[in-house]
C-alpha cells in the first residue's frame, strides 16, 4: 500500500495552527506504529518554494514547488488542477490530504481527507454571507471536493454529524480519528520554578484565567469579556494568548476598552511553544465556552497541563473534556460568570479536576490518530 500525505501544512501558516499540530501528530504516530510495519510505504507531500530548505521528515518526500500566491483564490485553483496532476504521476498512491483549502480529485487515485468542521456553514451570515461572490464559490466548491472523496476522516462525532446532515455525506464514508496533543509540549512543568519564569518573561499577575485560539467569533469573546467584567471582585486577570490577525486585533483592543478592562487584561499573542505548558498550569481555569468546535484541541492541550477547563456543553467539547471539565451553556452568561467565580475560590475543586482532567487527556495519542488513519487507508483501497 502506497500512501501520499499532505504534509504541506508543516511550511506554510498553517503550522503555527491546528492543521499544522495534526500533520505534525500524525507523521510522528506513523513513525512510531511503522517502525515494523511492511503494509503501507508512506510518502509525504513537501512544500518547497525556492530553495529554502525544509528540514527532516522522517518519511520520503515527494516536493511540490509551490509559488507564494497572492490571494486564496490561486490557491484553490492550484489545488484544483495541477495538484491532481502532480498526484496522478506518483506511481499510483492513496492521496491523504489534509488542506482544507482544496482537496484534489481524481479518477487516477484515490483521496481520503481530513474534514476539521464546517463552521462556515454553521454560521454562513458571520462567515459567508459578506464574501466576495468568489469566495463564496470556492468555498462551495472545497465542500464538493469533500462530497467526491473516496472516505473522509473526521476529527469527531460532532464533525461527523455535521457532514452528514450539512453535506448529505452517507454516515458509511466518514470514519471518526479523534486528534491528540504534543506530549513533549503538553504536560505538567518537570521544572517547579517553570511557572514562575513564565510569570516573570510575560510581566504576568500572580492568578489568571486563560484563553487560548483564535478570536473569531465563534469563540464566544465577546460573551467571555461580558461574565469577566461582572467580576471585578476575583484576584484573576486574564491573559489571551494566539496567532491573530491585525483584523481580530484591532477588533479585540476595541472590546477591551469598550468593556473598560484594559488594565485586567492582557493580550499576548503568539507565545512560543516551549512556555505553553507553564502558561496552562499556572492559570486557575482554562475559559474555552467556544460556540462551535471542530475538535477543540487547546482544550485538550490544557488538561494535559493539569489546568482546570471551563468549556462548552456544544459540539464535539464533551467529547474531549468528557467529565474532567465544567461544561456549560456557551450562550447562558450567568452559568459561566459562576463557573469562573467558583474555580476561582474553590481550591479542592481545582485539584480535582486537575487530576481528572490528566486523566482524560490520556486517553488521546498521536500513535492511537495514526492507527485508526491507517485503518482508514486500508477500507479506502
């Protein structure tokens, strides 16, 4: 069994994001399952643009020089037309993409790719409605993409759903692989002072709540900075950490002040890896009530951390947090008001969900993502 996988997602933006975290998972489960595996010979799709050099992949590579395009829509033009052809003369391979800008289709291979969610979809008058006609029929025309594949894999049950009753996809094509985290980044700090550090490097308060993602609005901020400003009594600022864009941060500065809480909270942004662990453990409560979620991967990064999570009721949140976390009502900002104030002055309960939610948070690996993958390529020939 010969598999081609997208990894395009590790050299360009999307590596700082989710999509690059799951490439990065998987590839790393498949050197692990594979070490003794003679079924599958995996190659990878690199993306290569002028002669910058890539770094290891652990697999061979099959490099895709692909110019800096100036605009999405040549993008999904690209991936349209000559990317079906740069996979049609790889001497016939199983094609794993997991763009979710353009998916390749042909009758020379066949596709599996990965659907993350159709939030667009959920929320076409915030996400589509305002877009360049364009836009709206690329966007259209990746979801047809998905329809053609030869099976998908969804990140979770919710996605899942959300495919067969949005796309009409039969429930037969679809396979649930859950994601997993980074257990080199995510865990509890080895080093006692790590917290501290971290305080010291980001100018942080002694307590916070946290937040990490994006701040588009699904994630539910403007609900979040509500509940928060009732609670000008509790020791915690709140620190937002992410990759955002001008656009969101400039949007997001405007909230701060229109809610007056400027001087309780502090914006970030891109924090580096390696001081992700010590920022979750040292916060009172991850504050994650996203309306909608593919998956909700910082969540699960989070507990992995030891950090108490107050998340979600909707969407594919139970099915990461399961019973390790609060969830509640994302629209009910009475219910989260009270659930930021209870972390806040309830130390047992902090503990316990602390070890619950390192509990929960193994029952997810990158090596188990890989597995029930490669069962999926297996069904899809």
């Amino acid at each position: 069994m010969r598999v081609l996988l997208d990894a395009t997602g590790l050299f360009n933006p999307h590596r700082f994001r989710g999509v690059g975290r799951y490439v990065s998972g998987l590839i790393n489960g498949f050197e692990s399952i594979l070490k003794d595996d003679s079924e599958i010979e995996l190659h990878c799709l690199e993306q290569i643009r002028g002669n910058e050099n890539n770094g290891y992949l652990p697999f061979p590579t099959v490099h895709n020089r692909r110019p800096s395009y100036p605009s999405i829509r040549l993008q999904w033009l690209w991936n349209s037309l000559l990317l079906a052809k740069e996979v049609a003369e790889t001497e016939n391979f199983l094609y794993h993409s997991t763009d979710y800008n353009g998916i390749p289709i042909s009758k020379k291979f066949k596709t599996v790719a990965t659907l993350y969610d159709l939030i667009p979809l959920s929320f076409s008058d915030t996400y589509l409605r305002n877009k360049p006609l364009d836009i709206r029929l690329g966007y259209k025309s990746i979801l047809r993409r998905y329809q053609r594949a030869d099976h998908i894999i969804s990140i979770s049950e919710a996605t899942k759903k959300d495919a067969t009753q949005l796309l009409g996809i039969s429930d037969d094509k679809i396979t649930v692989v859950p994601l997993a985290f980074d257990k080199k980044l995510f865990h509890p700090p080895k080093d006692s002072d790590a917290v501290k550090k971290v305080k010291i490097k980001y100018n942080l308060p002694e307590r916070y709540f946290l937040y990490s993602g994006s701040l588009e609005p699904h994630k539910n901020i403007e609900r979040v900075l509500r509940a928060y400003k009732s609670l000008s009594n509790l020791p915690e600022r709140f620190v937002f950490i992410g990759i955002h864009s001008k656009r969101q941060r400039e949007s997001f500065s405007c909230q701060i002040r229109e809610f007056k809480l400027t001087e309780r909270v502090k914006h970030l942004g891109y924090v580096e890896d390696g001081d992700l662990s010590a920022l979750y453990c040292g916060a009172t409560a991850f504050v994650f009530p996203s309306l909608k979620e593919g998956f909700g991967l910082p969540a699960l990064e989070a507990m992995a951390c030891g950090c108490p999570v107050i998340s979600s009721s909707l969407s594919a949140m139970p099915e990461v947090v399961g019973d390790a976390g609060i969830l509640i009502d994302p629209y009910d900002e009475k219910t989260l008001k009270e659930s930021m104030a209870r972390l806040s002055s309830d130390e047992k309960l902090r503990e316990q969900l602390k070890e619950k939610g390192l509990k929960q948070a193994s029952l997810f690996s990158w090596e188990r993502c890989a597995q029930k993958t490669l069962e999926v390529y297996k069904k899809s020939l």
